[in-house]
C-alpha cells in the first residue's frame, strides 16, 4: 500500500524501533494465550494430537515468515500481502487478496467474542452466551466509536500478564502430570502421535492452528519507523513466528499430557475446565479472567483496524465511498463501519469456534500463499533485470510455503471454503465495477500517516491490522 510521500503538513515518521522492539509487539499482537482459547477445538479435531497441529502450523508459517521477510526487504515501506501481491504481481490481483483479507476483518472481532463468550459461559452456565457475545460487542463498538485509546504502556502489561498466566498454567500442568505418574510421564508422544490421531485429522487441525499465529507479520507495517527495515523487518518477522510456534506447540504438549485424547465437555471452553483440575477454582476464576481481559483487548483493536480498513477502501474508491468512506463529526470515527462489523458479530450467536475460526483462517491462507507466490515471481523478474537471488531463499522455500499453505487452505471448515470463495466471486464483481470492466488499474488503498489526525481508529495499514504508534498496539489477530 502506498505511503504518501512526507511534506511540511505531513511528517515522516521517526526511525525509532529496533529488533527486541519488534519483537514484542509482534508476540504481543498474536495473543499467546489465545492457544488455550482454542486448546479444546484444536485437540478434538486432531484426536489428542495438538501439538503435531501446532508444530506443521509452525512450519508453514515459518516458510511464509521467510517470505513475507522476502518481502519487506524488497519494499520496505508500511504494507503487507496486498502491497507485495499488487507490486510483484499484478494490481487486479493485490486488490483481490486484499478483498480475502477484508473477509477476515469482518470476521475477526467476531471470533474474538465468541471464545471470550465460550469462557464466560463455562465460567458462569447461568448466563447464556447470546448475551456475553452481545455485551461485547455493544461495548467495544460504543467504546470504538468514542475513539477510547489505551496507552502504550497497557499493552505490555497485558502482554507481562498472559505471559504470567501461560508459565503458571504450564507449571501446574507438569506438577499435574508429576503427581499423578511421575517425571516419566512428561515423555510422551501422545501430543504428537497417538492411536486416535491421523494425517488428515492433524492438517485439519493445523489449519484451525494457525489462527493462533495471525498476526506474526503484522511488524511489516512498522516497516517505515525500524531503523534498517530491510535487516531488522525480516529478522523480526522470523523470531515472531518461532518464539510463538514454541510457545503454542510447549502449551499444547503439557495440557494435552493433563488432558490426554479429544473428547470433552465443551471443546469451545476445554482449558477452562483443565485449568480448574489442576488449579482449583481459584486460578480458574484467575484463567477465565486473563483470557477474557486479553480478549476484550484484542477484540476492541480488531474491531477498531477493520473499521479504519473499510474506511480507507471506501476514501480511495475501492468500497462505496458514501458508507464506507465517511468520518463522524462528533466523535471523529468511523461509526458506521464500526457499527457494520457489530452487526456482522451477532452472526456469532449462530456458529461454533471451529467453523468461525476456519473463516478468518480463509482469508489468512490466501494471503499466505499469494506472499510465497510474489516471492517467485519477484525473483524471475529481477533476474530479467539481471540482478540475482538465491534460488534457494526466493524460489524453493517460497514454493514450499505456497504448497503447505495452499494445502491447509483445502483442509479448512467446508462452510468456510464455500464462505470464501463466494467472497471471493463479489470481489471479482465489484473488481469489474470499480475498473469498468478491468479496462482500468482498481484504485491504490493509500495508508499515510496524516489519516491518524482524521479518526482516532487505529491508523493501520495493510492486510494485517496494526494500530498506528500512537494508538493501543493491542493485542489482535489477521
């Protein structure tokens, strides 16, 4: 995406950040926790085998990291898979995987409310989760549509806390573990490979897995404010999706190792009931209270980036720029968008975790795969251009990811498949219409960093959601 270029009325941004900076913002914005947010899911359409869906997860996003890396290296300027996709390969192209991607900004806040409400449900059954899901989103759009900013400070005080909560969950787990059958029983494959597992169970997992790491690229749109972006960006990137995936994949393996197999009460709220046997009702009640808070957080930043994109496709002429393109007067936001994706939420009273997740993940894989491919093309034409590239990093890692991604795209939900592929045929038509017929290049989505005077949304960029310096970089997912 294009950053318009810095003048007296527009200053350029500060080159400020460096690696370690990155980094935590980057791990930050994937919610940690969010792993047993989904443990449940993920264990009982693997059949126990959750940490083999977290690890082949791991190794897709680690071939994409190397791409996106690729990527930012090559066009470091604020952007992410729409930017490399339209720059490498064609712009008709960019505007249609941006168009997958606004799919998962729909969908985002919403699947953040659903496993926030799963929680509060399980935590107090009295309550249906209609009403949680409908709480949520009543407070997060109104607080979203006031412009409430949360200090910098808070994110990484939120980021200490999950951080304390997953260290205490995985301790009790292996005393857990430790009491029951000994040290022994903290060698184990069953996470891995167990008798109820199989192949097609684990991609399918692993496809539902790789929500927990939407958001490892989201450092790309802080490309133009890293000191030497072209190293530091890629490095970030790479670190972000390792440290996380050894997180995800430690996390999965000691509480599947307390809970062994996929059967449970409720899949949607597994680690709630797993948290209470192995620390009582008190870090219980100190679980469903750090899984929450993280998820409020995150949901009011998801809803906060979606709402800023639409704004900015519907200001560049890519979205009908009387609704989507407008700011309000009072508040200085953009309500009706926000108000569109608390509309879209309420579709969450109608669909599990499962299926709501595999429909962010949709949009996720077709980034993903697009990224890989863009690193292909870029390589023949810069060597038509007679400059070189390892064939090794441009070409074969690339292709690799473009498989494996390809692949867990195939393994998603079938209602999300069919979901996206219909999204996908609306993006086409409305391609045609704002191009007249493909006869004309479809309007540039321009993020500059003035727009952040004009709504006091997140001024994010690009298809994964970064709030601008200056707003909360709460936690949220692609």
């Amino acid at each position: 995406m294009s950053t318009a270029p810095a003048s007296a009325a527009q200053p350029s941004l500060a080159r400020t950040l460096r690696l370690p900076s990155l980094v935590l913002f980057g791990l930050a914005y994937m919610t940690p926790l969010i792993v047993l947010g989904i443990f449940g899911v993920v264990a009982e359409t693997t059949g126990g085998a959750s940490a083999s869906a977290y690890l082949v997860a791991l190794v897709a996003m680690l071939f994409t990291a190397s791409s996106y890396g690729r990527m930012a290296a090559a066009y470091p300027v604020a952007g992410s898979a729409y930017t490399y996709v339209r720059r490498t390969i064609d712009p008709r192209v960019g505007f249609l995987v941006g168009w997958a991607v606004l799919l998962d900004y729909l969908f985002l806040p919403m699947v953040i409310w659903l496993i926030g409400a799963a929680y509060l449900e399980a935590r107090f059954p009295a309550v249906p989760g209609w009403m949680w899901i409908l709480g949520f989103i009543i407070v997060t759009t109104l607080l979203n549509i006031l412009g409430i900013k949360v200090a910098d400070r808070a994110n990484y005080i939120l980021m200490a806390f999950q951080v304390l909560v997953i260290v205490v969950f995985v301790g009790l787990s292996i005393g857990s573990v430790v009491a029951h059958q000994g040290a022994g029983g903290l060698i184990s494959a069953g996470p891995f490979l167990n008798p109820t597992a199989t192949f097609q169970g684990v991609t399918a997992g692993a496809a539902i897995a790789a929500y927990s790491f939407l958001g490892f690229d989201a450092v790309t749109t802080f490309t133009e404010e890293t000191i030497e972006p072209r190293k530091t960006v890629p490095r970030a990137i790479l670190l972000i999706a390792l440290i996380g995936g050894v997180i995800f994949i430690l996390v999965s393996y000691t509480t599947q190792l307390v809970h062994p197999g996929g059967q449970f009460h409720d899949a949607s709220s597994a680690a709630f009931d797993i948290a209470i046997t192995i620390g009582g009702n008190v870090f219980g009640s100190i679980f469903i209270a750090g899984l929450v808070v993280a998820q409020f957080a995150s949901g009011l930043a998801a809803q906060a980036s979606a709402a800023r994109l639409m704004f900015a496709m519907g200001r560049d002429g890519a979205l009908p720029r009387t609704v989507f393109g407008e700011i309000s007067r009072r508040f200085r936001s953009p309500v009706v968008n926000l108000v569109i994706i608390g509309v879209v939420g309420l579709v969450a009273m109608f669909l599990d975790v499962a299926t709501s997740t595999s429909f962010i993940n949709f949009g996720a894989f077709v980034a993903f795969t697009m990224v890989n491919v863009s690193v292909i093309v870029y390589y023949f034409r810069q060597r038509k251009e007679g400059v070189r590239h390892n064939a090794v990093l441009y070409v074969v890692l690339p292709a690799v990811g473009a498989i494996v991604t390809g692949y867990l795209l195939t393994r998603l939900d079938i209602n999300a498949i069919v979901l996206g592929l219909s999204w996908l045929v609306l993006g086409i038509i409305v391609l045609a219409i704002v191009t007249k017929g493909f006869r004309q290049l479809p309007p540039e989505i321009a993020y500059d960093e003035a727009d952040a005077e004009t709504t006091e949304a997140p001024a994010a960029a690009a298809p994964v959601a970064a709030p601008a310096p200056e707003a909360a970089p709460a936690p949220a997912r692609e």
